[in-house]
C-alpha cells in the first residue's frame, strides 16, 4: 500500500487547481466564441427585417408559433441554469449537489424535447421568407448546442459518485455552471426577438 507524503499531496493540489485555471479559462474563451457566433444570427434577424426586400421578411400566413411552447422552453432553461447554479455552489460530494444536479438535468432533457416539438410544428416552412429563416436557424442553433450541454451535464451527474470524475474535478464542474446560463441567457434573448420583436 502507498505511503502519500505530503510533498505528494502538495503536487496533486496544485495540479487540482491548475486544472481548475485552465478549464475556467478554457469556458471563458469558448464562450466568447459563442457570442459572437449568436450575434451573428442576431445581426442576420435585424438586417434581414429592415431590409424586408418585396415584403419578404414575414410573407402572408408566416408568423410567430405558438408562445405558450416558447415560454415552457425559456422557463425550463432558465430553471436548468438556476438548478445547477445553486448545485455548483456547493461541494460536489453534499447532498445538495447531488439532488439539484439531476434536477438540472431534467430540466435540460425537457427544454429539448419541447423545443424539438415546437420546431417540428411550426406552421410555416423553414424557406417562407426571412422571418421563416432566422427563426429555424437560430432555435436550431440554440438547440443543438442544449442537447450537447444535456449530454454534458449527464456525465457529470452520472461521475458525481465518490469514485467520480466530478469529485475529484470540483471547479471544472463548477465552471459548467456559465456555459448553462449563457445558454439560457441566449434562449430569453431569442424568445423575445422571435414572438415580440418579429
């Protein structure tokens, strides 16, 4: 059986924490890029409805979907976002974490599924005009990128055992925490571009 010194535990702590730097810097430069690739299609909503070349921007029967689905989806990121927060803020082993994590999780699961629904039921085709354009482009960007945040945030769930990943790797995990909330950020910034502003 090995002996752990402490010179031993001082190199496993300071690898802990460099760990910790780079992923927090890693998710800030990642999320940086996400900005400006939302404000692209942010810059394509706006240009494309001042252009509105031949009235094309919303042509006849094209128009906002149903709200209520927009609403369940940007109230269920937003709980995603604030369930894994108050998570993070605890150690990753209490009791805490382990309970609002899952709850996260399926708070993820079901903003997917019902953004999934609503883009499946539209009522208008994805090339009917600009408003028809921007609205899939941006909601199916958003969408793909919470279903790879989903996936994530099952691994940490399911490597939030004492023999996990996410013991051992606490501020990685914690860090997570601003790429869930940029998210739902970005879905209350095109809810309100899609249904009010459109």
């Amino acid at each position: 059986m090995a002996v752990r010194t402490r010179p031993y535990e001082a190199a496993a702590e300071a690898e802990l924490l460099l760990d910790g730097r780079l992923v927090a810097i890693g998710t800030w430069l990642f999320l940086a890029a996400e900005v400006f690739f939302f404000a692209a299609w942010w810059f394509a909503f706006f240009y494309l409805r001042a252009l509105n070349n031949d009235q094309s921007w919303k042509p006849q029967g094209v128009g906002p979907p149903s709200k209520g689905y927009g609403t369940v989806v940007v109230i269920l990121a937003i709980g995603m976002a604030v369930s894994y927060v108050i998570a993070s803020g605890r150690p990753t082993g209490s009791l805490c974490f382990r309970i609002f994590t899952p709850v996260a999780l399926v708070y993820a699961i079901a903003a997917c599924i019902f953004q999934g629904y609503e883009m499946w039921h539209l009522g208008f085709g994805l090339t009917e005009g600009g408003y028809a354009s921007v609205f899939s482009g941006m909601t199916g960007a958003w969408l793909i990128q919470l279903l790879v945040a989903s996936a994530w945030l099952g691994s940490i769930v399911t490597q939030a055992g004492p023999a996990g990943d996410t013991i051992a790797r606490r501020r990685p995990a914690g860090s997570f925490a601003w790429i869930l909330v940029f998210l739902a950020a970005v879905g209350i910034i095109n809810y309100f571009l899609l249904y009010f502003v459109a």
